[in-house]
C-alpha cells in the first residue's frame, strides 16, 4: 500500500510541475510567440519527468539496485546510448540552436528549402525539443526534425516590412496596349491594400505567342494583404478589360463533326 501511495505522489508531484511550467508558458506566450519559448517548455517538461522517474525509482529497493548497477556501467551505458540515439541528440542539438538564432517564431509563415526543394512552406504552430511542426497552406502538418531546420535555408515572410508580388497579363496584338497600361495602373491604385502604389510602374515584360505580356508588382504590408490584393486586382482586371474592349487572348477548339 506503501509502494502504491509513493507511486501516486510522484506521479502527481510531476503532473503538478508540468502544469505549472504550461501556466507558465502561456502567461509568457501572452507577450511574445518567440521561438525560445515553446523550446524551453519542452526541455523542462522532459527535464522534470526524467527527475520525477529518477526519484521514484530511487524509493524501492529493487529498481534502486538496478539503477545503481547502471550507474556504475555509465561509460558505457552513455556510449550505447549516444550510438543508439545520435539523431535524436542532433536534433536537441539543433533546437538548441534553433532556438537561440531564433530566424522564426510562432505564427509565422515561412518557406523551407533544402537543396533548392521546398521541403515545407506555411505557418509555423509548434517547435519541441525534436521538431518544428509548420501547417501548410492545404491544412497539413509537416513535421519537420530540428536538424533539417538548422541547415536548411528558411525564407521568413515576416522580415520584410512589405512584401512584393508580381501580377501578369497578357493581352492581344490587336489591343490598345497604352489603354490597358492605364486601366492597369489605376486599378492596382485604387485597391485598399496596396501601398506605394506610386513605385509600382506596369511593364511590356514580354512578347506571347498570343499577345502581349503586361507585368506589374503590387506592394502590400505583409504575406496575408499580397494574396487577398492580388486575388482582387486579377478580377478587377478582367472586368475592367471587357469594358474597355481589351481582349485577354485564349485558346479555343474547333471540332467538326461529319455527318454519316
């Protein structure tokens, strides 16, 4: 009965110092998403159930006994260990300096890229001594281990104060090409989410098979306004084109059916 009562006080002893290394957190959470957080509330909640493991095992006489023996083996016993589990130390490692670099936080949106693939690309929404969870933009969760995220190249949306995206068009030989450069311009202008509207200039970038390639950047304050802005402008501008007798080529299918 003895064993049982040690049992459930250690087991609530641990249960009771997660809580409160969460309550915590979230309280620290509340100013800051900063990376090192979630990190270091993941290293201490395994921190205080290894020591809670430890102490409880220490309170028989049989688990004493075989932790002593280990301990008096521990050379070799941190060999093995180090052999068996050198991803997963790497990938602590990794956290470790993840965290301290801190080249993104919690609730942002970054893109991985590792060997010029895009391994990963959303938001990011839980690191752990391990990984770094990221929601792409479908609703999946890509986990990712720490290792990858220390090596590899991460493109972090929110370190530019405004971001840029470029929107193209292609409009026929036959078009009055100033007339669309105009409707472009003023209907890249007039959308509430544009900013510096006065730099962005439209462009002749190139010649089509069907027409003529108009190019622009549209200029918002971050990642969320560029593709709400861009979504808008592009139907905007296929309104605007038809009013204005500006044709936007495509291509068409001709089937002819003989009869008999």
């Amino acid at each position: 009965m003895n064993n049982i009562i040690k049992i459930i006080l250690f087991v609530a002893v641990g249960l009771a110092l997660n809580q409160i290394v969460n309550l915590a957190y979230r309280l620290a959470s509340k100013k800051s998403n900063a990376i090192h957080l979630r990190f270091l509330k993941s290293a201490i909640n395994v921190f205080v159930d290894i020591i809670i493991i430890y102490s409880l095992v220490q309170q028989f006489e049989i688990t004493k006994d075989i932790s002593k023996a280990l301990l008096q083996s521990g050379t070799l016993i941190v060999a093995i260990a180090t052999f068996a589990a050198q991803q997963a130390l790497a990938n602590v490692i990794s956290g470790i300096s993840v965290s301290a670099a801190k080249p993104y936080n919690v609730d942002e949106k970054i893109r991985v890229l590792q060997g010029g693939t895009v391994i990963a690309e959303g938001m990011v929404i839980d690191v752990t001594i391990r990984q770094t969870v990221i929601r792409q933009f479908n609703g999946e969760c890509c986990i990712v281990p720490n290792s990858i995220m220390d090596s590899a190249v991460i493109i972090n949306a929110n370190y530019t104060e405004n971001v840029g995206n470029f929107i193209e068009v292609v409009i026929s030989y036959e078009s009055d090409i100033e007339k669309a450069i105009s409707v472009m311009k003023e209907i890249c202008a007039e959308h509430e989410l544009v900013i510096d509207s006065d730099k962005s200039s439209v462009t002749v970038s190139s010649f089509a098979a069907d027409g003529v390639t108009l190019k622009t950047t549209i200029w918002t304050k971050n990642l969320n306004d560029s593709f709400r802005a861009c979504s808008d402008i592009r139907a905007s501008l296929v309104r605007a084109f038809q009013e204005n007798g500006i044709e936007i080529p495509y291509h068409t299918v001709t089937v002819h059916h003989e009869a008999g």
